[in-house]
C-alpha cells in the first residue's frame, strides 16, 4: 500500500460516495477492509450529518 500521503491523491471519496448514493437512506454501510480509512472517514461524516438533521 503506498504511503498515505500518495494514496489520498487516487480518490475523491465524498464525491464517490454520493454517485454510490450514500444519503438519508442508507441504513447500513459497511466498509471491508484494512486500509486508512479513505472510504469511512467520508462516509462516517455524511453519515452523521444525516442523523443531525433528522
């Protein structure tokens, strides 16, 4: 796995995220895997601002 620094310039997860339709009705989400947490850090973040706003 390349160094961390290197690996965030691959992706866009916010962006990716949403295209995968991450929103207000997703009830579970799963991330499998080890890794940096590139995918659930995002996902973990639009996924809060979803509950406060309920």
């Amino acid at each position: 796995m390349p160094d961390e620094a290197l690996w965030d310039t691959f992706f866009r997860p916010v962006k990716i995220l949403q295209q995968l339709g991450v929103d207000q009705k997703v009830r579970t989400l799963v991330d499998i895997g080890c890794g940096y947490g590139t995918f659930l850090i995002p996902a973990g973040g639009l996924l809060v601002l979803i509950l406060i706003r309920k």
